[in-house]
C-alpha cells in the first residue's frame, strides 16, 4: 500500500470526524479551513439537507487586508483577528454556542489560536 501524504491524512481525518460533528438551528457548526495563506471560518446550519452558512469570516475580506500589520492569515494574530469579527458577527444574529470542527486539522497552533479567542469573546463551543 502506497505510503499517504499529509493531505491524505487530513482528509481521512476530516470525513471520519464528520460522522459525529452536526450543526443544528440551537448549536450551529463552526467549521474552519487553513492554508498556506488565508484562514477561513463558518458558522453552519446543517438541517434540511442542505448546509446553510449563517456566518462566515476569512483573511482575505477587504476590511482585513486593509489592516495595518496583516500578512493574510499567515500568523496566529491574523487568525485571532479573524475569530473576533466572526463573533462579532455571530453574536449579532443572536448565535452564543456552536459545534467545532476543526476540519480534520490537528488542535494546536492556528486551530487552537481560534478557538481560544472565540471562547475568551463569548462563544460557547
């Protein structure tokens, strides 16, 4: 059997995840994806069929490039920048706890970045 790369890996890892992790309309999925050079973060409703996206937050939204210091996602402070405008935004829909998926990503550094400063701003995961 061939040896599997690292993005084999994590795609093994995600699928099997997924299985357990379900948003719904009282505790949404915060589901989160990262590069090489961006960030992104979402806020799901997954009932009915068909995912919803109630919220969502990237680094490369207009109003955060333009922030000085910003590279884009690249740093763990850019990641907890973006944790702050996804609450911000969570919590003006009324959205305070939410399902984590890390996306089959491993718990530390950027991931772990997030969910900290998501939970410190309110968010219940």
């Amino acid at each position: 059997m061939a040896k599997l790369g690292r993005h084999e890996k994590r795609e093994r890892r995600h699928k099997r995840i997924r299985k357990k992790i379900f948003g719904t309309p009282e505790r949404p999925r915060l589901c989160v994806y990262r590069s090489l050079n961006a960030f992104y973060a979402q806020i799901v409703d997954d009932t009915g069929g068909t995912s919803r996206t109630l919220v969502c937050a990237s680094s490369l939204e207009p109003e955060f490039v333009q922030l000085k210091g910003s590279r884009g996602g690249k740093s763990v402070e850019d990641v907890q920048r973006v944790a702050e405008v996804l609450v911000k935004k969570a919590l003006e829909k009324g959205i305070k706890r939410v399902v984590f998926d890390r996306g089959g990503f491993l718990y530390h550094g950027k991931i772990k970045a997030f969910a900290d400063k998501c939970r410190e701003l309110g968010l219940e995961l």
